[in-house]
C-alpha cells in the first residue's frame, strides 16, 4: 500500500496522517501483504492488505481478513495477548481499499535463543493461552469469513466441505501429493465418523507455529513471556484439537509435556480437555493431513520455488503420507 493510501487509514479511524514516519513491509506473509506503520510519536501500527481479486489462492482464502479480525475480537474476550483490531474494511471500493488496521504487539518471533528452561516456561505459558482461546465458543462450525460457505450446525459438515475444498484446489492446480488425490480422499472419508463427538464450535487459530508467536523479555523481569499469538487469518470455529497440529508442527503434540499441562491447568470444560481418546486421534489425523494438503498444494499458485518445493516433497509429504495411513488403521 502507497503512503498515501496508509494515510488515508490512518484518517479513518481518527489518527492524522501527518504523523505517519514510514511504511515497512514485513516478511513472511504468503497471502496478504502486511507493513508496519511507525508514527512519529514512535508508536506502530500493523496493516495487512489482501491481493487484488484476480491473484490466484486457495478456496477458503476468500476473505481471510475477515476470519483475522474475528480471531482478534474473540481473542480479546479471554485476556490473550494479540493484536487489538483499530480499523477495517471489506470494501474494494472504499477509498482506503480492503484493509485490517491493528495495533503491533511487542515481542520478536520465537527463535532458538531461550534457554531450555525457559522454553520449557514459554511452552507452558503457552499451553494455559491456547486453552484460554479453546474456552471462546462460536455461532456455528466452518470459516467466518464465508468463503465456504455459511457456518454449519454440526462440525462433520464443515469439516467435510473444508476438506472438499482443498481436495478441488489440489486438482485444480495439479499440485504433486505423495498419494492418489482419490485415495487420499477415501481415506478421509472413512474417518468422518469421528467428527460427530465435535459438539461446539470453539475457537481454533490453525496457525500457532513458533513463527505466529511473539516472545518479549521484559525489561527488569529477566523471564521471557508470550507477547502475542498473530496471524489469526486462518481461523475458524470448530475442534479445538485442531490446533494442536501447528503447535506441534510435523511432529506430534502428545510428546510436549509442557504445552500439554499449562493446557490442562486450565481447561474449564469436559469436552475442551486435551484427552487422546481413538477418536481424538483420529481427528488428529485427519487435521494433520487437511494441513498438510494445504501445503502441499499453496506452493503452486504461490510459485515458492523449488528449493521451498524440495523442502515440502522431502518434508511435509511424508507426514501427509503417515497421517493417511493412520486413518486406515
């Protein structure tokens, strides 16, 4: 977004322009683009703009920024660090374009600088926030932004038609999958059964891998803390053990003994404990593979490249594969 269009965002939730310092865009973002405003008082916003219509993009991307500034709005309910919506438009038309204007939480992405105890701390911490969230509940299943569809009454059908959907963007592309599309698509089906235990649509972020969460140390403190959970644009109401997939990226969440009982400690409901049933694993499996689909299949209309592409055929697809065999035992 020019300057000037930033300036006019600015101008529509009540800050001048003049006191816009700088625009800079910030990596990371594969889908919608996202700068961060500094004012001149020192103060920064975040603004994340989405393509133009015609930029080619998975199904359920439709209207991602209205599934962000849900999450946000939900979030804030429940006293989790993240961004706080400041400003929003889904109107193309409007002079300011479609736009999610929020305030910049502090903190730097999780990396590998933390002692283990300290990581061992932050994952707990993390653990009680992620039940937090799981403890928000929503007016139906599905994707609120509406790209699929109105939400659901009952999670098997929103879960399917999530499925469907990527199954289509998978063909439609040609992205490459370590197995038939067809089988992949059997398989899943015969585990559809399980989805029925799913009776409240919660709140589920899909995205909290290390890279969506900020770490700040405090200054005088010393001890590291969560400073936001970000990038909610994936979100969506349903089964709150879907989010153990990204937090445990390619591996498994039961072996996080720390997450697992930060979660636990406060968990206020029965149906929200993080409890391994056969059913909880099989759902499990199938979030894993639907994640692992989406992968798969973003880097083609996305053009990540082949070194992105190696890394997904020698990396993801295996973990595509074990979630599919898992489903038929």
């Amino acid at each position: 977004m020019s300057g000037e269009q930033a300036g006019l965002v600015l101008e529509a939730v009540g800050v001048s322009a003049s006191r816009l310092e700088r625009c800079r865009v910030l990596s990371g973002g594969t889908y919608n683009t996202v700068e961060e405003l500094l004012l001149t008082d020192g103060s920064r916003y975040v603004l994340k703009t989405p393509p133009p219509p015609d930029v080619p993009g998975l199904s359920h991307e439709r209207g991602l920024l209205v599934s962000e500034a849900e999450f946000y709005r939900a979030a804030a309910t429940v006293g989790v660090p993240a961004p706080r919506v400041v400003g929003v438009s889904f109107d193309m038309s409007a002079p300011t374009g479609r736009h999610l204007l929020m305030t910049a939480c502090p903190g730097d992405l999780w990396d590998d600088r933390f002692t283990a105890d300290e990581q061992a701390s932050l994952r707990a911490e993390l653990g009680k926030l992620v039940a937090r969230l799981h403890a928000v509940t929503g007016p139906g299943f599905g994707y609120p932004s509406g790209a699929l569809g109105p939400l659901s009454a009952d999670w098997r059908t929103a879960f399917t038609a999530m499925y469907a959907a990527v199954l289509d963007d998978a063909r439609r592309y040609g992205a490459w999958l370590p197995r038939p599309l067809d089988e992949v698509a059997r398989t899943a089906a015969s585990a559809y059964g399980a989805l029925d235990d799913v009776t409240v649509p919660r709140l589920v972020h899909f995205d909290l891998w290390r890279g969506n969460i900020l770490v700040e140390r405090p200054a005088g403190s010393g001890e590291p803390r969560i400073g936001g959970l970000i990038d909610g644009e994936r979100m969506f109401w349903g089964d709150p053990l879907a989010d153990f997939v990204s937090l445990a990226l390619l591996d498994d969440i039961e072996k996080d003994r720390d997450f697992l009982a930060g979660y636990r400690t406060v968990r206020q409901e029965e149906d929200v404990q993080a409890e391994f049933t056969d059913s909880a694993r099989r759902r499990l499996a199938l979030y894993r593979s639907y994640l692992y689909l989406i992968m798969l299949t973003e880097t083609v209309p996305r053009g990540m490249g082949d070194e992105h592409g190696t890394w997904l055929r020698d990396t993801v697809a295996p973990e595509l594969g074990t979630a599919v065999d898992e489903l038929t035992r």
